[in-house]
C-alpha cells in the first residue's frame, strides 16, 4: 500500500484502453507506474501523476501488481519473455482480449516462473472505463483478485468468475458474440430499406420498436436450453420459420443486396428440420453447434 493506503499498480501498454485504466487509477489515488514501447504515448499519463519506467524490467521492480493492456497475447509474451525471470513474486492481471484456451496457457507459464495470474475481460470501450456502465470480468487467481480489488474497482464493476483463468474470456467472446449477432441483424435490415430509398433515420425508430418486442427471446431461449425443452408452448415452430426463412435471401437478392450475413442460419434450420424436429422452438438449432 501506498502512503495513502491505495494500492500501487504497473501498467503495461497505453493505447486508448491502457491509458483509460492509467487515469482511473490515477484519479481514485492510486500510485502507478507506466511503460510503453513508444515513450512518448506516456507524457498525457505524466502530467498526472503517472511514473513513466524506462524499462520493462524497471516497470516490473517498482509494484507487486502489474496489470497488462496490450493488442493480444502474443504482444504480451513479446514484451514479458526477455524478463520472464523478473516476474516471480508479482500479481499479473492480463487485461488483453484473447480466447479462454490463451488465458489458460498464460497463467500456466507465469505460475511456472512464480507468479499469480488473473486473466480479465474488459465489456465496455475506452471512454466508459471509470463510469458505472463499465464491467470487467476476471478469473484466475482468486488471491490475487482479493489484492487487488481496490485498483481493479476503479475500472468499473468487478465480476470474479472462478480459479479457471479461462472463464473471463469465455464470458467476454460469449457477449461479443451476441453483439455481433444483434449488429448483423441491423446492418442487413439497414441496407434491405435503404435499397429502397428509406433512410436508416427513417426506419431506426421502427426496428428499435421490433427488436425491443422480441427481446423476451433471450429469457424465453434461456429456460428452453437449461430446460432441454424445446417443444413446450411453442408459438413460432422451427419447421415453419426455416420454409419461411428462404424469403430473407430472395428479398435481398430481389433489392440488390447480399443476403451472405443471413444464409448460415437456413442449413442450420434446414437440418435440424431433416432430423425431425421441426415442432421444435427456434433456440433448438443449439444442437447442432455443440461438437
């Protein structure tokens, strides 16, 4: 602890999400020590009180906690191998975006050179770090978690998942998957109108509407899955949506536009409607991802 009682921190890479956890460390009191390949992306954070190491291995030496923020963990490796002796004893939290399998190999080499791993998922963008709409999921060393906690409170909320340092990133690709689902949607429904002359101002206010009428599917779909029932009360067969389905594709196909977001969802009704199970609810198709 600082003279302050705030908990010092190292952080390792400031591109815009790196420096946005610099300055809400910094601004709740925390001591941190920075560094950056490119020395001079650390003079904002300097004014304000950051302490700029020349060195990896000096940004190392100066705290216990070291938090990294780099492009992936390749880029995380590159910059910690030469010094991978100097981690021993030091609490690293990985804040980088990667896949569970990348986490789970991560923590395994810091443990093996002696030090705490905690791997995090950062759910919100630069500007929301700091601010209530901003969450982080982290897992790992519940230790280091536990010693961390006031530095990691200032990013935003904290959500510890468990000892697999995988579960973070899991959860993290999980939302951005539905996301990027939720975007597909948007994007084809925008370039289908517009096709038409309606612009996307125009038709916003409509698909708000439409999108926020369906959104019982997420609860609805939840129960199904956890349930294994996907018969039960079905309003909308699957049977019926994958005939319908095709209309999609003509439609775009009919307004000059690609319907290529949209096809992968038809094989995969069409299928589970071949296997017989068309009386079943949409969410069935579930299935057929799991290998």
């Amino acid at each position: 602890m600082s003279e302050h009682g705030k908990t010092p921190v190292t952080v390792l890479g400031l591109g815009a999400m790196g420096t946005a956890l610099v300055e809400a460390l910094l601004t709740a009191g925390h001591p941190v020590t920075v560094w950056n390949r490119t020395a001079s992306r650390a003079e904002a954070v300097a004014a304000k009180g950051a302490s700029v190491a020349s060195t990896v291995s000096e940004a190392l030496a100066a705290n216990q906690i070291v938090i990294a923020c780099l492009l992936d963990y390749d880029s995380v490796h590159e910059v910690l191998d030469p010094v991978a002796s100097e981690l021993e004893g030091r609490q690293l939290i990985n804040l980088t975006n990667g896949t569970p399998g990348q986490a789970r190999e991560m923590s395994a080499w810091a443990e093996e050179l002696g030090a705490e791993y905690l791997d995090g998922g950062i759910m919100a963008v630069p500007p929301m770090i700091g601010s209530p709409a901003a969450f982080i999921f982290y897992s790992g060393s519940g230790t280091v978690f536990g010693r961390a906690r006031t530095a990691l409170d200032t990013f935003g909320g904290a959500n510890y998942l468990g000892a697999d340092p995988g579960l973070a990133p899991l959860h993290d690709i999980a939302l951005l998957s539905g996301m990027y689902g939720y975007f597909i949607g948007v994007i084809q429904a925008y370039a289908l109108v517009g096709s038409a002359g309606v612009k996307a101002r125009e038709f916003a206010p409509l698909l708000r509407t439409w999108i926020e009428a369906m959104s019982g599917f997420l609860e609805r779909s939840a129960e199904q899955i956890d349930d294994g029932d996907y018969v039960t009360d079905v309003v909308s067969n699957i049977g019926m949506q994958a005939a319908a389905y095709p209309n999609l594709a003509q439609a775009a196909k009919d307004q000059g536009i690609s319907a290529e977001l949209l096809t992968p969802l038809q094989s995969l009704m069409d299928k589970r409607v071949a296997d017989g199970r068309g009386a079943e609810d949409l969410i069935g198709v579930i299935e057929l991802l799991k290998k």
